[in-house]
C-alpha cells in the first residue's frame, strides 16, 4: 500500500511546475492549477519563523496526492498556529480606532510655568503617536456612528513618554471612576442580545444616564454635532482633567490641555452619518490616511489654558469636576505648539493595535490634580494593558518603547526583549562604578507637587460637585439655532429607539432643568401625552450663566475649504473647460476633485480627452463629499435620468445641505431630486472659469445652512 503512495508518478506530478499568464502577471501552477511564486529578483526566501526556507507554500504534506496530511509538517502546523493566536484581546472601550505618527513642535520656552523637557526650547520636536478612536463599538464597527472620539496623543520626550489621553469632548459622563464600569456596561451591548453595538440609542444607555444627572452635561455634547464629526483632521481634542505644570522652582499652576484642529471643525448632518456608514464604513480612516499618503498633513495647536489655585477658589465650578468646562471666555487658551502628523503607520497591528496608553504616564514638570477620575483612569490603563499585550514587558513593544534612555532592575517576564546585563540586578549594591547599574538622580528625578491634603477617610461625592444643570444649559444656549435643531432632533431619534416609556419621559424630566423650549420639542416629537416635572435637581439651574460662542462649530468655521472634497459628476462629453476651471480651483484652495462617473473606467470629455474616474455612481453617493459638482453633458444627462442613484445623489446633496455647482444641463435632474427650480442661493451656475473659482470660494462656509430649515418643512410636507 505505502508503495502505491510513493509511485514516482505522484512524486514527478509534486515537483511539476507549468507557466501560466493571467492578464500582467507571470506565474507557476503545481499538478492541481494552484499558483506558485519562487523567491529571486527582490523577493526574498520564504521561511518559517525558525528561518528554515520554504519550498511550497501553497500545499500541506500528505500522504499521496488526496491522502491525510502529515503530523511532521512543521510549516503548516507552524502557520496555523501563529494565525490562530493572532487575535489579542480588543479593548473594552475605544476598540475602534486609527493610530499615525507625527511630532509635536514647541513655539516658545515654557520654562516659567514648568520644568518639563520638551517645552524649554523654542522650535524644540518631540516625535508622537496618536491614536484617534470611537469608544462604544467594537474594533469592525463604522466609523460615523454618533459617538465621542478618542484622541489619544504619546509624546516621547528626552525624560520619557508622557500621554495626553483625551477625547474630542472636554467633559465626562461620571464624576467618579467606580461608575466606569457602569456607565460602559450599559453603553455597549446589552449582555443578553449581543446588540446593539456602537449607538447609545437603546434602552440601558438611557436608562442609565437618566439615572445619572451628573452625565446631563455630556448629554449635551453627545447629542450636538460634535459626535458625527466629519473626519479626525476637523476635530477638537481635549484633556479633559486639569493638571498641574511646574517650574524648576517647585511652583504649581493648573492646566486643562486643548487640540486645535488648524482646518477648523467640521461635523456632517446625522441622515448623512448613517448613509455614509454603509457607503463606506472606513470613511475617517481612510480620510486620514489619504490627506497623510498625499502629503497633507493634518496639525492641531497645543492650547492651554492656565490658572492658578485663587481662580480655582473663585470658579462658579469645582475644577476637579470632569463634567465641568473652564469656558474661554473666563480663562482664555494660550497656544504653544503645534501638532503635525506625517507619517502613517507601518503595520496597523503593531502600532495601532498594540499602542498602550496611559494617564499615569507623566514627565517631570507635569502632575496630577485630586479629580477622582484621573485618579481612577491612573490605576486602570496600566491595568489593562497587562489583560491586552499579555506581558509586564508591553514597553518593549516599539511604539511602547521611549525614545530616551532607560536604565532599571526590572527583568524577566514574557517575551522581555532587554533584561539587565551583569550581575548587579539590585540596589542599593557595592559593586564598582559602572557594574553596579542605575543609581537614583535626585535633582533631575521627578517629584511629586507636594500638594497639602488631609481629612477623614470617607465614601463621599463633594458637595461642589452637585450642579449637573447650569453648564448643560449653558452649552445649549451657546448653539446656533441650526445646532439647537440638530440636539432636538438626536435626542428624538435616540428616545424614540428606547422601549420603556417611563425611561423617555426620565429624560424630558431631566430636560426640562436644562431648557423648557427643548424639553418640549423632545416631549412633541416623541409624542409624550403628558409632560411630566422637572426631575428634582440636587443644585437649581444657574439660567444666568452667560453663553459661551466657543462652544458653536458653526460660529467658529474655517475660513477655507482647503483639505475638503468636492464630487464631480461626469458624463461622456462634459465641458472640458468647465472640469479644468474646477480643477484649477479648487487645487488653489487646497482642496481635492473626486470624479464621480457613470463607470469607474471613466469617462471622453469635450476635447477628446480622457477623465479617469474614482468611483462609478453606484458605489460615490454624495454624502462621501464636502460640495457637489453636476457637470454632465446634454447627451449624458439622458443616461443619469434614468439612473435612481443620481436622483438621490442630488437629493442628498441639498437635503445635506451641501454647496452644489451645476452646469444647465444638470437641470432636468434638479426636478427629479425634488429640487426647487434652480435650486437657491447654494446652488451656483457654472457658466464659465470664473464661475468656478466663485464657487469653491462660496464653498468655504462649508454648509449652506440657511437651506435647513426649508428642507425640513419639505420633509414634513412629504410625510
Ligand atoms: Fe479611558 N480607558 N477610561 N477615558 N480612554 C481606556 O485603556 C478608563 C476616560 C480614553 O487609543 C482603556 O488601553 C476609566 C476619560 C481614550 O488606546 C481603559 C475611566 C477619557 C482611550 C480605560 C476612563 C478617556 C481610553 C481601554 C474612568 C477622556 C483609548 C483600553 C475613570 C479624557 C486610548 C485601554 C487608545 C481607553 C479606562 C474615562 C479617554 C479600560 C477607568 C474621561 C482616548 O483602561
């Protein structure tokens, strides 16, 4: 029997090799059609993690060509069990999430206010990695869902690797760190069902909050547009916490650190969220990858804003409080630096998977405050970073690893890369200069700020803490009426998808202390027949608290389209000048053209000439772009009529808001999208060259919002 195995036929037919041409590529097929590829030229030897080379990579060893597989095959079992070990654990919140390198740039000395390394030299660059983030999906989930962001910065200075580890809002949910487990229990999946993932909008996530008033504030935030952003690059990102700064005389001086994006911020609209959720699920990481690979590079300003213990006294809020703003207009933001990234990363896994941030990891010059949840967060990332990366040695781990020198007596463990040389692995030692290892530095070691603290050992919430009202309705007051509309219309669509009516009447009841007129609009939309009272609040709502326009996106856009992207919708003979002039112009402004074309193959402008496109128009619906541009033929506008996604690709554009720029011939398609003839003062004709440029410059204010309320009323007259 074994004999019949080894028949020199099968044995010839395992080393057979013929050629084979599948379109531009060259390659082998074995005795089965399966391709094979040999190494030579630039490509290396395949070998085993043992280094042994490889000769098939394509077939196990068997026994006879259809026999059992063999239990000697050391490659195969090698690669299967390397694949099936190749999952680590994703993390419990944040899962979801886009790492990129880049450095940080200091304008000016800080020396008077803190003693850390990297803000004593003007023009000083300290190389980073950031991590952006959603916090309640899973690691597969889209990138729009309406939820906050991580922004989540390492620095590796010359005296070790300090973390911001922030978000793109500046207050938290919960005052005290033992709510966390909680609050993220009841965000995320409901235990029994497995769903919903990566939405709040569901029965435990309100029934929570509407039991937690001190989460009202945040409410606020998450409800506003700041938590469908439109891409990373046009985000805030902040702290959270304060902090503490000091100088080389010992002096303290309170910090809350702020990211300001340079491009401004910019949110989408939420049908837009969801719509662009299913076109393409990557839509933030891709935009940062791309501006990154095109040399765009993305840059926030570091702010500050600083003050010391007598305006802490003073402040209508506890500064220790997460759920508290310092607003601007009190103390304002000091710019010091700028945050530029450059660099995408390697391999996503290495660095963006296994990157492990920490709160507790601070430089000299820089200390914590008493805030109960940075204390809190101080034990837990350490924690949960020995659960994820397995091993006490996690700092081994390139991105993990500072870029300064590190000298200690710690050894030993899984997969320790460096361990202590010689034989002192202990101090204080004897042992000679040199052999003796690490010894400690005093002057330059870090201290911590010596802050007075003293009191009874007690489990209690500071009363200073107890105003969960004033500076929700402060936030609301500060939006613009569109934004307003936008807080109404997501607290609505995330009510309507709680079951208990009890839990949507909690939530009005909550409402009612923040504003009467928005409590009522929930209230009407979600069609309570009876409104309840106001939920008894510890602290009554300070209505005299001033607004803060800091706190609009709206009021603080940009002042140019640049990093944006129009989408241009072509036709086999588009005006070939016109596509130029919008070229032209918006590579002026910085901003990029998408085509947009009935085939991706593309499409014979005017002139004879060939546009490539980048989607087919089944596969690029509008909500992928900042503006829209309708340049198709008198020819081609037959074929996009009877297409349905060109009707919606127009429909969305101006029910989004959007700038559109139209070519007369684009206007059978207006009718068909329900569109008012001609549009309105954000549709621009594009008659000539001049046009163009007039429309990209319209286009910087980003959104035609006077639109809104007129396609609302449409909406309201359809349904
Ligand atoms: Fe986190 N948080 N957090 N968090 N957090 C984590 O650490 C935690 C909080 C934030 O891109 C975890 O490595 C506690 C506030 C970001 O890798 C975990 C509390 C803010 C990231 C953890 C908070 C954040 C995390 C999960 C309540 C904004 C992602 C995996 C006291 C200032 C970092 C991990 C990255 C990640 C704990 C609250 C921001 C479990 C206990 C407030 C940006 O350790």
């Amino acid at each position: 029997m074994a004999k019949k195995h080894t028949t020199r036929s099968t044995k010839d037919a395992a080393n057979e090799r013929k050629a084979a041409q599948y379109a531009d590529q060259s390659v082998m097929t074995g005795a089965g059609g399966e391709v094979h590829q040999s190494a030579g030229g630039d490509a290396p030897d395949l070998t085993t993690q043992q280094g042994i080379p490889v000769a098939d990579d394509q077939n196990s060893l068997r026994i006879g060509a259809r026999g059992p597989t063999a239990l000697e095959d050391f490659h195969f079992r090698e690669k299967l069990f390397h694949f099936d070990h190749e999952r680590i654990p994703e993390r419990v919140v944040h899962a979801r999430g886009f790492g990129v390198r880049g450095y940080f740039e200091n304008y000016e000395s800080l020396a008077d206010i803190t003693k850390a390394d990297l803000f004593q030299r003007a023009g000083e660059k300290t190389p980073v990695f950031v991590r952006f983030s959603t916090v309640a999906g899973n690691k597969g989930s889209a990138d729009l869902a309406r939820d906050v962001r991580g922004f989540a910065v390492k620095l590796y200075t010359k005296e070790g690797n300090w973390d911001i580890v922030g978000n793109n809002i500046p207050v938290f949910f919960i005052q005290d760190a033992i709510k966390f487990p909680d609050l993220v229990h009841a965000v995320k999946q409901e235990p029994d069902r497995g769903f919903p993932q990566a939405q709040t909008a569901h029965d435990n996530f309100w029934d929570f909050i509407s039991l937690t008033p001190e989460s009202m504030h945040m409410v606020m935030w998450i409800m506003s547009d700041r938590t469908i952003p439109r891409s990373f690059r046009f985000m805030d990102g902040f702290g959270v916490h304060t902090f503490r700064f000091v100088n080389a005389e010992g002096k303290s001086t309170f910090v809350k650190f702020h990211w300001k994006p340079k491009l401004g911020l910019q949110s989408v609209v939420w049908n837009e969220a969801v719509k662009i959720n299913g076109a393409d699920p990557d839509f933030h990481r891709r935009d940062l990858w791309n501006a990154i690979q095109m040399g765009d590079y993305p840059e926030w300003e570091l702010g500050l804003q600083l003050f010391d213990e007598e305006f802490a006294e003073r402040f209508a809020f506890d500064v220790l409080d997460a759920t508290k703003i310092i607003p601007e207009e009190e103390v304002p933001i000091r710019r010091v630096g700028r945050l530029v990234l450059d660099r995408c990363v390697d391999n996503f896994f290495a660095e963006t998977e296994q990157v492990a941030f920490g709160t507790l990891n601070i430089v000299p010059g820089i200390d914590f405050s008493d805030d109960p949840l940075l204390q809190g967060r101080n034990f837990s990332y350490l924690d949960t970073q020995l659960k994820r990366l397995g091993s006490p040695n996690f700092t081994h781990i390139p991105v993990n690893a500072p870029k300064c020198p590190v000298h200690h007596f710690q050894q030993d463990g899984h997969m320790a890369m460096h361990n202590p040389t010689g034989r002192a692995n202990y101090e204080p030692n004897s042992w000679d200069e040199g052999a003796g290892g690490p010894r400690e530095s005093p002057a330059k070691g870090f201290h911590s700020y010596p802050a007075a603290v003293e009191g009874p050992k007690l489990r209690i919430r500071s009363e200073s803490f107890a105003d969960h009202y004033s500076q929700a309705r402060q936030f609301y007051i500060s939006q613009t009426e569109s934004e307003q509309q936008h807080i109404a219309d997501a607290l609505t669509f995330e009510l309507s998808k709680v079951e208990r009516l009890a839990i949507r009447t909690r939530m009005v009841a909550h409402l009612l202390n923040i504003d009467r007129g928005l409590a009522e609009h929930v209230a009407h939309g979600l069609r309570l027949k009876e409104m309840p009272g106001p939920a008894d609040a510890a602290r009554p709502t300070q209505e005299h608290l001033q607004k803060s326009p800091a706190l609009s996106i709206q009021l603080n856009g940009p002042a140019s389209f640049k990093g944006r992207k129009v989408g241009a919708l072509v036709t086999d003979g588009v005006d070939s000048t016109t596509f130029q002039a919008l070229r032209t112009a918006l590579e002026k402004e910085g901003a990029l053209l998408e085509i947009i074309a009935p085939h991706v193959g593309g499409v014979e402008a005017s002139d004879g000439s060939w546009i490539e496109a980048a989607q087919q128009l089944r596969g690029g619906p509008s909500v992928l772009y900042d503006a829209v541009a309708l340049l198709p033929s008198e020819d081609g506008i037959e074929i996009l009529m009877q297409e349905p996604t060109a009707r919606d690709f127009v429909a969305d554009a101006f029910a989004h808001c959007k700038f559109i720029g139209y070519v007369e011939a684009a206007l059978p398609l207006f009718a068909k999208a329900g569109v008012p003839d001609h549009g309105d003062d954000g549709c621009i004709a594009l008659e000539g060259p001049e046009d163009c440029a007039a429309f990209v410059a319209t286009c910087r204010q980003l959104r035609f919002w006077a639109r809104e309320a007129g396609v609302r009323h449409m909406a309201q007259q359809g349904s």
